[in-house]
C-alpha cells in the first residue's frame, strides 16, 4: 500500500512538471537539431532520463532548468551515437531537387538562415532568450558558464546578426 501510493506521488509529480515543460522541451530540442523528428526522438529521451532521475530534483521550481539540461544532453548524445546519412545533392532528380526550395518569406528565411550560421556558442545562448524566454542566470545555469560570459555571447551574436542583415540589405 505504502509502495502504490509512492508510485502515485512520484508520477503525479513527474507529470505535474512535465505537463507543463513538455513544449519548452520539445522548442528547445527543434532548436538545437534542427530537425522535428530528431526533436521528439530527443525530447522522448530526454523524458525517460528524467523519470529514471527525477528523485535527483530536489526542488520543484528548478524543474525548467533541469529538464532543459536534459534536453541538451540527450540532443548531444543523439549525435554521438547517429551517423547521419548524406545525400549527394548534384545528383538529385528534379523532384528531389523541388523540396529544397525555400518558403515564400525570405527575409525570415535570411535571418533564420543567420542565426543557424552561428556557432554554437553564440546561437544557443541567443535561442535560450529569445525563444525560450530564459533569463541571463538561468542560461549560465544551463549552459555550465558564468552569467557575465551569457551577456557577453548574447551581445556579440546580436552584432554578428546584425552584420549579416547589413550586409544582406547592402
């Protein structure tokens, strides 16, 4: 009896907190491998960790953060472990070769096209505050860096942005 109604807290807290995360996750995974499939493969992963660890979280308020660390962790072994497939582009029939047309908005298009151009160091903390909404000291926390470098990587992919629509418009 006492088991059961351990079992019953601990997946009402699991899915009090995912609940709630689950599309943060999922925009934060779409983020960072580019790719919606590979996002929920992610995402699927990310949540397994956390059921397996979730009497790690100690504090239900570091919820965002934690899980979000997940999320980069798993979207990091996801590419460790896959051997993506290439495709020899000069060699597609004209039907393949339709699908890789870009949408209709290109100044969109641009700046998303900028913003993945960005190395990581720079694209990550910029996706975790525009996107995802997360304070300066909450990136730190999820990237494993001081909040002074989170500012200084923000500022500097601002200007690298800018740059690239200067030049762009030019």
């Amino acid at each position: 009896m006492n088991s059961s109604y351990a079992h019953d807290a601990r997946t009402g807290r699991f899915n009090r907190l995912v609940g709630v995360l689950h599309k943060d996750m999922y925009r934060y995974a779409a983020w960072l491998c580019r790719d919606p499939s590979v996002a929920e493969e992610v995402v699927q992963e990310a949540l397994l960790r956390a059921w397996k660890s979730l009497d790690a979280l100690r504090e239900d308020d570091a919820a965002k953060q934690w899980l979000m660390t997940i999320v980069r962790r798993e979207n990091a072994r996801y590419f460790e472990r896959k051997r993506l497939e290439t495709v020899d582009i000069d060699r597609l029939t004209p039907t393949q070769a339709a699908m890789l047309v870009e949408g209709d908005d290109a100044e969109l298009n641009a700046l998303r096209e900028a913003i993945y151009r960005l190395d990581d160091d720079y694209r990550e903390p910029l996706v975790l505050q525009v996107l995802m909404g997360h304070s300066t000291k909450e990136i730190a926390a999820l990237m494993g860096i001081n909040p002074g470098a989170v500012l200084t990587r923000l500022h500097r992919a601002r200007h690298k942005l800018k740059a690239v629509v200067d030049e762009a418009e030019a």
